[in-house]
C-alpha cells in the first residue's frame, strides 16, 4: 500500500500538483504549549482480571448472545507480558474496574471460596503480591479503587474504611506504595455498580470525605482521584451526575478523573459502525467530553491537574475493530488532542482483556494499538508543543519535544483521509509510517516491514526511514511520525 516506491512516487506527484504543499513547518520555533506526566501514556488492568471471573467476552471470529466468558486470573508473571508492559514504561497501571466496586480483599494467600456476604469477588494477597511484582518489574506505579459494595457499609450504610485499610497495610508491608486512588468506580453509575439502592450524590459526598480523612492518615503520599465518572452530559435521574458529584467532593480530591468512552459496542446495544471510525465527528467526541469536564474542574477544583482514567474506543469490551489498525488512528489522535489540551495521564482500558486489550488476552500477541503505543512511548516526549497546523482535510498534526535528543522535536502526522496530503518541513526528517494491508487488519507495517516479535519475544527493531528536507508525502490512511534531531528547538533543550 504504502512502499517506498509508492511513496516516492507520491512525493513527485504532490510536488508537481500542489506547488510545494503546505506552507512550511518551522520545527525549531514551535512554540511550547503544556507539559504531560513521564507516564502520561497509562493503562488499566481490570480487577476481573486479576481475580478471574466473568469479563467482556471477545468477539472473535463469530457473535453470539453472550456478553461475558469466564477467565482464570491472568498470569502476570508471564515473561512476554512483562517484557511488553516495561516497554511501554514508566506507566501508571490502573486496577479498578466495575467489578473492583465489590471485589473483597481476602487476608489470605488463597481464597476460601466464595466472597462474603455484600461482595461479589476475592483478591487474594497473592493475586495482589502479583500485582505488585508486576509494577515493580515493568515500572508502573499503581492506581486502584476500593470497594463500596453493602459488605463495606455499616448498619447504617455508610462507608467503613477497613478494607482499604487492609490493602494498604498489606501494601506497606510489601515495601510498596499506591501512587493514586478513585474512591469508587464510575459513581454516576452508582445502582450499576454496588452502591446500595438509592445512593445519592450526598451519600457520595459523605462518604468520600470519611474516605478522604482515612487515606490522608493511612497514606497521605498517595493523590485522590475523582469522581472517575463516566457521564459527559446531562445528569441522570439520579441526581448522581459529574456535576452533582463534582459539587459535593471537589475540596476532596487532589486530581479531576473522568472517564470516555466514543460509544458504547454492541454488547451493551451500541452499533458497531467501522466506517465512522475515520470521520472529524467520531474522532473529536475525545474533545467534547473533556470540554465537558475542563468546564466542572474550572468551576468546581481550579488548577487541579486532569487525568482520564480509563478510555477506549467503546466500552463493554470494545467493537471487533478495536483490535485492529482501524483503531490505531482513534488511539494516537486521542494521545495528540489530550496532551494538546492539557489533559496529564490518559489510561487506555485494557494492557490485556477482550477487544480492546493493547494484548491478547489469551497469547499476549501484540495487536496494532499495542505498536502505536510503543512508538509514541519512544517518540514523543513530554513537552508539547504548538505545531501549527490546522486540523483540516482529515490530516491532524500534532508536535513533542523529542524524548531522547535535546533540542529535538517529533511530529505526529495522522492522515485519516483517502487522500494524499502533505507537509514541507525545511530540516531532514527521520520517518516512521505505520499502515496496513487493509485498516481491518490485524497486521500493522513500519516503513514496509511487517511489526511483530522476534524470538525470544525480543521487540523488532523501530527504525526510521532517512527523508530529506522538503516535501513530505503521506499517503492516505497512514500514520507518521516525523523525528527531527536536529531541530534546535530551544523549548526541548
């Protein structure tokens, strides 16, 4: 699709047709716009997951009615998902998830069967051990929640902080930290997620203030994240919107998270429509709902730093596509508008879970999400900056200091269109394009080498193809990243 005849060949023609192409890019003179956390680009290992149970079943080569399949705990110890998730490091490594709301920590090693009375699951001490070890071996920093479930609450119903307790004293004696907490999973989807009936946003409210003065004694290093709510609209019935929970505890958190989802995949009756996947309106709903929440944090908790702690193309599992180069384009340009936006860490859902797992849940195969990963992880660093080009004619541009050379810039160059588009950059560029046989294809190319592992589960070799100064010619539907050593760009010295 994308040789390099091909784009040789495309080069000429642009050269000829489009008089130069754009108005040159000056790499060394953009301007520095924002500053993202070392692990801004994070991910979410679900509570499910750990424990084994009944999780999104992946959709696989046919559909049937059923919504979950059950999983054994996943093996964290395993060689190539160790190997994979350190070179995805420093991260932040989110285990929470809907079913964590009633997941039970277990004093023990091994569980004794089923959970006590008002939880749902066990997490024993050494699936949480495996936890640790994992972090500790792949560097990521954990982020976890807590269970609000009835076995949690007192006569009265209100929140009691011995499981958490618990967690955190096992953590401690393990010599290891949580880096940040949610109180809860998506709260504003409270009667789905084990709060008890009736929960309201003042029973939240109280709640995460007892939950607030517990974590700032047990743990105070440890940030409070919140609310990790889902909805980016109107409020519910409920009254358990992001809004009326943002009114009720904004003083208590140290950290704004949200959660976004595009849609919801058919599983939970959204419509799994590849076609839009490409489209300005399905790609931008990433800027509507952090409009949404920008608007609450600056009303409610001013300055407070954003994250988005769980996010994929659609929720409940993900669509079939997601686990193909079709959703490569969602999963960059999401990083490029979030960082640009000022949005700090991003935690895609999953490293490793049905559709849109980064992994295999069953083989730890790297799908192409999982290598749109690792070149922005080596390419962009955490300086953003203003790369001045205009989202327009389904090209978006979006430009980083270069993580490994001072004065070094990287642009990240996202051609969505079925047409060839183009940039002239004044300086020799090295150039990474990412593309495929087909957009629903499991297989992603650099520069025309097929990406996959080497033995030993060694990662290939990520090299860029030398392009001369002066037009830059992107094909359609490919993504380039444009590393400029020699930029001189004083914002990334």
């Amino acid at each position: 699709m994308a040789s390099r005849l091909a784009i040789a060949a495309l080069t000429l023609l642009l050269a000829a047709n489009e008089a130069g192409g754009q108005q040159p890019i000056m790499p060394g003179t953009m301007p520095r716009i924002g500053e993202v956390d070392p692990r801004f680009q994070s991910y979410n290992v679900e509570m499910v997951t750990v424990t084994g149970g009944r999780f999104w079943k992946p959709y696989g080569s046919r559909r049937d009615r059923e919504l979950y399949a059950e999983r054994p705990p996943i093996d964290l110890a395993n060689a190539r998902l160790r190997k994979l998730a350190a070179a995805l490091g420093p991260a932040y490594m989110r285990v929470s998830g809907s079913w964590a709301n009633a997941t039970y920590f277990a004093d023990a090693d091994e569980s004794s069967g089923a959970p006590p009375s008002g939880y749902n699951g066990v997490l024993t001490r050494a699936q949480w051990r495996g936890v640790l070890d994992f972090a500790a071996a792949v560097d990521a920093q954990i982020v976890t929640s807590f269970a609000v479930s009835p076995g949690s609450r007192d006569a009265a119903g209100a929140w009691r902080p011995a499981q958490a307790k618990r967690l955190l004293a096992y953590t401690g004696s393990l010599g290891a930290h949580i880096a940040a907490v949610e109180f809860m999973n998506e709260p504003d989807l409270a009667s789905q997620n084990a709060a008890p009936p009736g929960y309201d946003a003042t029973a939240y409210g109280r709640d995460v203030g007892t939950f607030r003065d517990f974590m700032k004694t047990a743990s105070p290093e440890t940030l409070i994240a919140g609310p990790g709510s889902i909805g980016d609209g109107a409020a519910p019935a409920s009254g358990l919107g992001p809004r009326d929970l943002l009114a009720a505890t904004a003083r208590d958190f140290d950290v704004i998270s949200y959660h976004h989802y595009d849609a919801l995949s058919p599983r939970c009756g959204g419509r799994d429509w590849p076609a839009q996947a490409l489209t300005e309106a399905w790609l931008s709903r990433t800027d509507k709902a952090l409009a949404f929440y920008k608007t609450l944090r600056h009303e409610y908790a001013p300055g407070k730093p954003i994250w988005l702690t769980e996010t994929a193309d659609a929720a409940c599992g993900g669509n079939a596509w997601d686990a193909t180069f079709l959703d490569s384009f969602r999963y960059l340009d999401q990083l490029g508008r979030l960082a640009k936006s000022g949005v700090a860490v991003v935690m895609h859902n999953t490293l490793s879970g049905s559709d849109y797992g980064l992994l295999d849940e069953k083989s730890f195969a790297p799908r192409p999400n999982y290598w749109a990963a690792l070149l922005w992880h080596r390419l962009m660093g955490t300086t953003v900056l203003d790369a001045g080009v205009p989202m327009q004619g389904g090209l978006h541009v979006y430009a980083h200091c270069d993580p490994g050379r001072s004065g070094g810039v990287t642009m990240l160059a996202i051609n969505a269109s079925d047409k060839p588009r183009a940039l002239t950059l004044p300086l020799a560029t090295m150039r990474y394009t990412l593309h495929a046989p087909r957009l629903q294809s499991g297989t992603v190319l650099l520069n025309d080498a097929r990406l996959s592992l080497r033995d030993s589960d060694a990662l290939p070799e990520i090299a860029g193809m030398p392009t001369a100064a002066g037009l830059v010619a992107l094909a359609p539907r490919t993504i380039t990243f444009l590393a400029i050593p020699k930029a001189a760009n004083p914002a990334c010295s």
